[in-house]
C-alpha cells in the first residue's frame, strides 16, 4: 500500500475539525453567569404568576359554603344517634367516614381517598367543570351516584343547587368500604335529611341494589333486603331489573322522560357503579374531569355514560380523588377539615408582564454579548465617550 493511500485512509478515519474563535474577553465564567440568568429568570417568572380571581369566584365560594353546611348537618345527626367516631378512621369527626365492613359494604375501599374527599372545596370543583362543559343556571343535568362517596355526593349536590340546575337522580343504594355504609345511615337517608332541612331542593328519583352488576351480585339475600329497604324508607322508587342492562336501560328511560322539554347539558357520575359508569375499567377510560368525547379504545362499556356521550352530552366524572386533589392543590386525607377558598380553583396564576419584560431583556443582553462580544464593546465604548472602535488584542483560537 502506498504513503498517498494510507494517509488518505488515515484522513477518512480523522473526524472533521472546525476552527472557531472567541475573544479573551467572554470568559467560561461569563458563558456560564449568562446561562444561569436565563434559568433563573424562567425559573422566576414561572413560580410568582400573578393570582386572579375568575368572575364566577362568588359562584365558587357559595357552592363549597354550601357544603359544608351539609357536612355539619350530617355530623350532627349521627352525633344524635348515638354513633361514635374512630379517630383512626375520621380524624376530621366528620361522620362521614363509614365502617371498613358492614351488611350493605359491597367492596373494598381507598381510606384515604375517602378522608380526601371530606373537602368542601370540592364543590367548586364540580362548579368549575360545568362551567367549562358550558353548563349555565337553569340547565337540566342527569346524574348518576352510589353511596360510596357521601361528601362528594355533596360537592355535586351543592354544586347543581348553587348553579339552580334541574338534576334527574338515580342512585345506587350500597357503598365501598368507608362510605355511606352504615345501614342506619345510608346515603338516601342522608339524601333525605338534607332536603328535609332545605339545604338541597331535590331528590333522587330511582334507587337499584348497587354492587355488581348493579344487582348486588354475590351479596346475601339479607343484604339485598337491606339495600331495598334503604330505599323504601326514604321514600325512593326501585329499578325493578334484574340484571345489569336491564338497569341500564330503565335508568336511561327515566333520564329520557324528564328531558322531554329540554336536553341535558352534562352527565355526572360519582363513583364506580356499573350502570353509571361502567366500573373500574369506566373509571380507567374517564379519569376525574370534564370529557365531551367517546375515548378511543376496544374495552368501552356498555353504560349511562356512554350512551350519553353517544347523545352528544358531555361527561362529569367526579372520582379519581387524589388526583383531582394534586391538581387542584387540594390536602391529601386532612385531619382538619380545610377551610373554604383554599386550593387553585379559586384563582388563575397568569404571567406578571413587568417580570417577563424584565427576564426577557436581562437574557437579550447577556446572549447579545455572549454571540457579539465586539459589537457591545464597541457600544460601551461609545457611551463612555469613546468613537474610535477597540477589538480585542489577543484573539483565542479554538479547534
């Protein structure tokens, strides 16, 4: 092989090199401070966003007020009937933590997010996401709930009779662990109490066993008795099927009948039932939110929901608790009940201009010295008085 050869294989091997230069001036301390500005900056202007409150603020407000006027009447009635709270379970003494096994519990539980739930301010949650669905007073909403969730069946309640909206109810009467499972005192009795005492206007207007398959599958017989009676002595009308489409359909024939004059401007779901929601694959397709489109996927459930969906009508899933929560910046299971107005919800963090102006300017000069060092010398020197340019002496040459 000859010398030409091997060198021109060796030159092939060798990556390619540029040369580039960079005055004395421009430091690795310089290019590093203007780096550091800039985060800084970015890092400034995102963590104080000026707070505005939206105008529906006093909507908000009134909504979780609203619940927590329910809250105190709940604990007060099971504080008169004798029922005794387990610190370790409730340390809000809210009374609206269930037992973690009774007759009428028809699965297991999430303690904590039942304990998160206890928030008044969930209520202005709801508000929120009706508002986005475009929902306005005087609106008709169908909505779908177990006993599994009392405080957030509150929420929702406190949210459709702040707003004035007209609700078609149908309910399902067991619970998970931790509910309204108590069966002295079950979500249609606290349903009842609280219309009693006008705090909501409205009821439900059918009750089916709940559980599996909306049947209460797998229960005892005593269990089911427990669960109609529930029903009977609040004065709720039973769905009459015997399996699960047969309560789908007759929940859809009473939501049908009542939107004769006008049609529903959302669907809200609270809890996992199976004619609701389809149950826990509903909840994996329907994350808590606002959701006005069918998901793509090949599991979708056959349920109120989705034959809602399929209507055009948006749907309000109120579940996943600890994630809502996070995003709302809501406590994680509070020993103290929170105070009303507290988690973003409230306010919209929008970008102080001045802030950004100023961060935008400061990284403009640094990057402007850094890519231009002879050009901004240059202008230094002539707002010092000097007009005769100065270019660096000793230039860097850099491979």
């Amino acid at each position: 092989m000859s010398i030409q050869n091997t060198n021109t294989a060796a030159a092939q091997r060798q990556p390619s090199q540029v040369m580039y230069w960079r005055p004395k001036q421009i430091s690795r301390k310089w290019l590093t401070f203007s780096m550091l500005v800039s985060l800084f900056g970015m890092m400034l202007v995102e963590s104080l966003p000026r707070k505005i409150a939206p105008e529906h603020s006093e909507t908000l407000k009134a909504a979780s007020l609203k619940a927590n006027e329910a809250f105190r009447l709940i604990g007060t009635a099971r504080k008169e009937q004798g029922h005794k709270v387990i610190e370790k379970l409730d340390p809000q003494a809210s009374h609206l933590i269930g037992p973690s096994m009774s007759m009428v519990t028809s699965k297991l539980g999430s303690l904590e997010s039942k304990q998160t739930s206890i928030n008044p301010n969930f209520s202005a949650v709801v508000v929120q996401w009706l508002r986005d669905a475009g929902v306005k007073p005087g609106d008709k909403v169908a909505i779908g709930a177990s006993g599994s969730w009392p405080a957030l069946n509150i929420a929702v309640y406190s949210a459709c009779e702040t707003m004035q909206l007209r609700p078609t109810i149908v309910l399902s009467a067991a619970s998970s662990q931790y509910g309204a499972n108590s069966p002295d005192m079950m979500w249609l009795d606290m349903e009842r109490l609280l219309n009693e005492a006008k705090i909501f206007s409205f009821r439900a207007e059918a009750v089916s066993r709940g559980g599996l398959y909306d049947q209460a599958s797998g229960m005892t017989e005593q269990t089911k008795q427990l669960l109609f009676e529930a029903g009977d002595r609040n004065g709720v009308p039973r769905l009459s099927g015997d399996t699960l489409r047969d309560s789908i359909r007759e929940r859809m024939v009473i939501y049908d009948h009542n939107e004769s004059s006008a049609t529903y401007a959302a669907y809200i779901n609270v809890g996992g039932g199976s004619a609701s929601i389809g149950g826990s694959t509903g909840h994996e397709l329907w994350p808590g939110g606002l959701y006005s489109e069918m998901p793509e996927s090949d599991e979708i459930p056959d349920c109120v929901a989705t034959r809602m969906l399929s209507k055009g009508i948006p749907l309000i899933n109120v579940g996943n608790v600890k994630s809502v929560a996070k995003r709302y910046a809501m406590p994680i299971a509070p020993i103290t009940l929170p105070r009303v107005g507290e988690g973003n919800v409230y306010s919209q963090g929008v970008y102080r201009t001045w802030l950004v102006a100023f961060v935008l300017a400061l990284s403009w000069i640094t990057m402007t010295i850094t890519v231009a060092p002879e050009r901004s010398l240059r202008f230094v020197q002539k707002l010092r008085g000097h007009n005769h340019p100065r270019i660096p002496e000793q230039v860097e040459w850099m491979v």
